[in-house]
C-alpha cells in the first residue's frame, strides 16, 4: 500500500530529498538516515544485477521483485522507476498495478521509444506526445489509491529542445499525472524556465557527473521544484569505496588503516542478526 505521508508533504509544501538506492544494502542503509522517500534506481538496480546498461534490458519482472524486497525491508516511502511501463497500454496498467501491490508509493513512467536509456545518455528518442498521454491516463486509472503518486517523465529536451520538453510537461499536468518530470535540463536558467512554465509539482534528477547542474536542496526549493533524487550518489559511492578497499588488499595482503569499514557489528544489527540470535536462543537452546 502506498504511504499517504508522501503526497501529504508534497501538498504542505515540503521538499522531499531521495537518495538513489539500487540494493537492499544500500536502501536499508538510507532508510536509517531519515530521508522522506528513497528513490530505487534503474541504473543502479540493473547495474547491480545484470552487470549491464540501463538500456532497456531490464525486465518489468527483474524490478518489481527487487522494488518488491526493497520496500518490505524499509520503512520511508518508495519512489520507483518503472521505466517506459515496460511496452503499451495494457502493459502500464499491469506495471501500475504490479508496483502498488508491492508497496511503492510513487511510480516514474518516461516518453522514451523502447528500448530506453538513461536519461543523462545520449541518443535518447521520444514517443509522440498523444502516446505518452494515453499512458498517464492508463496509469491515473489503474491504480487503487490517490495515496499512489504518477511521476510522468518527458526525455524530449536532449533532442526536441527545452520549448518541447515544457509543451510535454504541460500536457503532462493536464492529463492528471501528481508530478512532473522534465528530465536533463541542462543549466539553471533552463530549469527556472520549466519551474515557471509548468504549473505542478516538479522533479528535479540530479545526477553526479550527469546533463543537470548540481544544485543544493535549499536552492531547488526556492526555484519552485517539490522532488529531486539523486539516483547515483549510492552506487557511485559504493563503487569507489569497493575499488579502493580491495586494491589496497591487493596491495597490501591485509586491510591496512586508510580503508574506513562498516562495524561489523552495526551490519549485523542492519541485517537483523539480533532477532536471529534470540531465536536460537528460545527454541534452538543456543546459550
């Protein structure tokens, strides 16, 4: 069941901040930081189990079951990329469907042709907008509960420029999608223009290394934006502790003292070891 305290906030005027998570170590490790909503990332999902590209491989069913797992095992709302509704109308109505029975409160459905891409990659095309809106109103119907939020997403400016990319949000509002994602705006003077320009709550995608300049959440606020993940910051983080922690076992034949680890202990706490432990120890006679 979606969490109403989402839509709730965002109707108050607050700010909702979501790291990206794309396991379920990262999203248990976020959902201890006290972040209003957690964003499962496509990329960064079908990169830690397929080792590929988020290039339109990943299945409907490899990421609800992963979403799926990610909010039994968390307790902050669950943003979600569902990508293009994974194929035609009857598909969305079936990903809509799949992604609230197993949780999520809000769904992220794009514009792309299939096969997709990520949305800071190059090459990116855009289905006609009339397609896009039939989406948003499958999406709007099928779902149970208003609690259940529609994120419709526009790639359109990488290749139809900024003008179209408003056109599509606007009509994005209209047709009844809750939030409004204009993707890869590609300076802050473009991003106050969308802010201005469409009249719904926006999504701001701020990726490291990434199309969009990185703006802080007080500055995003201000601009007129409700959303902004930053879908890379875990697995890039991730990435670049794991390379240096095992190059310098490589080197040194030991972990030497400039590796920063988790507690052991604290991970076993995470994990649920604890409730393990008192298992055994009531039925299993464990001392």
């Amino acid at each position: 069941m979606a969490d109403p305290k989402l839509k709730q906030a965002i109707r108050n005027g607050e700010f909702i901040l979501a790291p990206g998570v794309f396991d379920l170590i990262s999203a248990m490790i976020a959902d201890t930081i006290g972040f209003k909503a957690l964003y499962v990332t496509g990329y960064g999902t079908v990169a830690s189990y397929l080792g590929l590209p988020d290039a339109g491989i990943a299945t409907y069913r490899d990421m609800v079951e992963r979403i799926g797992q990610i909010v039994k095992r968390t307790s902050t709302p669950v943003i979600a990329d569902a990508d293009t509704g994974y194929g035609g109308l009857l598909n969305v109505r079936h990903t809509v469907r799949g992604y609230e029975e197993a949780g999520v409160t809000a769904i992220q459905i794009e514009d792309q042709e299939f096969p997709k891409k990520c949305g800071h990659t190059p090459n990116r095309r855009v289905v006609p907008l009339d397609d896009m809106l039939r989406k948003i109103e499958v999406a709007v119907d099928s779902r149970t509960s208003d609690d259940f939020l529609i994120i419709a997403r526009t790639d359109a400016r990488t290749g139809l420029g900024l003008d179209e990319a408003i056109r599509r949000g606007q009509a994005f509002a209209k047709a009844g999608a809750d939030i409004v994602f204009v993707e890869s705006p590609e300076s802050v003077e473009e991003m106050r223009a969308i802010t201005e320009a469409v009249d719904a709550p926006l999504f701001a995608n701020i990726v490291n290394g990434g199309r969009t300049p990185l703006l802080s959440a007080d500055t995003l606020k201000t601009m007129g934006y409700s959303v902004a993940i930053h879908p890379a910051i875990g697995f890039l983080s991730a990435g670049a502790a794991l390379r240096k922690a095992y190059a310098d076992l490589n080197k040194n034949g030991e972990t030497s003292a400039e590796i920063d680890l988790y507690s052991f202990a604290e991970f076993n706490k995470l994990l649920g070891f604890e409730d393990v432990w008192d298992f055994e120890k009531k039925y299993a006679q464990v001392p």
